[in-house]
C-alpha cells in the first residue's frame, strides 16, 4: 500500500503553487495552476486527461482536463482557500506501475481530495489531503524568500526509493 500512497502524494503535493499577482486582495482575479506528475524511476512524468475539479464550500468552481505538460488552469475569484478534487481510478491508470488496479483494494478512496490555503501572493501556505485507509497527509509552508542554512545529511541515513 505505501507506492500507492506515495503516487497520491506525489500527484496532490505539486497540484498547487504557482504564484499569481503579487499581494492580491481577497477579491481579486486569480489563477490558479494544477500540474500532476508521475514520477517513475527519478523524473517527473506529465499526466494529461485527467480531471481536476476545484470547489468551495462544496460549490464547483471549475473542472478541466490536464494537457500534455500535465497542467490544467482556473481562474477563480477572491478566495484563498479551495477544495482540489482528482479521481483516484484516472490517477492510478495514468501510472504504468498501478494500472488496472483498484484504489478500493489498495486503500484510497474514490476520490484524491485536498484542501489547500494560499497566502496573498498565491503561495501554499497549507496542504492536506485525505487518503482513506492509508491516513492523511498535512503540510505547512512559510518563509518564502527567507535565506535558509542547508547542510547534508550523514550518509548511512541516505537512500533511494523509485516506482
């Protein structure tokens, strides 16, 4: 179960992000960009001809299709936080490694949700999402633009993972 966890969070985790008018007000204009990713032995892989619906207090907003850069964007007005929606059977079919298996057998449920909350300039600030039997996942960003001490990790901590 956990690969399957993983392809969901890799899918949600980069839904979101993309920076739009610098301080925007509460009802501004706002793009909002979805990108959904595989990723497969190390890269990133697009996925086009999935559906990502955004909404609000349970009310659609828009919905489209990925293209082929794995992109979809919506135009929303004067909300900071939004419910992102995808389909787990279209999730797991566009990765070569979970095709033809069912999101019910491996824990998710029918649906990928996410809740997130963007900053004034669009940035995510907050990221959850559900993922039925295998648990939850909660992510926090702050500090953007702030300078930050990186130092690497001791090697014997260190490994690789691909799908």
């Amino acid at each position: 179960m956990f690969p399957a966890a993983l392809l969901a969070l890799v899918a949600l985790i980069v839904i979101l992000g993309s920076p739009g008018a610098s301080h925007a007000q509460e009802d501004d204009e706002r793009t909002v960009r979805a990108r959904i990713n595989n990723r497969l032995e190390g890269k990133n892989e697009p996925v086009d001809g999935v559906t990502v619906t955004i909404s609000v207090d349970d009310e659609e907003l828009a919905s489209g299709e990925t293209d082929d850069t794995g992109t979809v964007e919506f135009t929303v007005q004067g909300r900071r936080d939004y419910t992102v929606t995808v389909d787990t059977a279209e999730m797991l079919e566009s990765n070569p490694v979970f095709r033809g298996q069912d999101a019910a057998t491996l824990g998710l449920p029918a649906e990928l949700t996410s809740e997130v909350y963007v900053d004034s300039e669009n940035r995510p600030v907050r990221i959850q999402v559900e993922l039925g039997e295998i648990g939850s996942f909660d992510a926090h960003f702050s500090d953007y633009g702030k300078d930050v001490s990186v130092e690497a990790p001791d090697p014997s901590t260190v490994g690789e993972f691909s799908l």
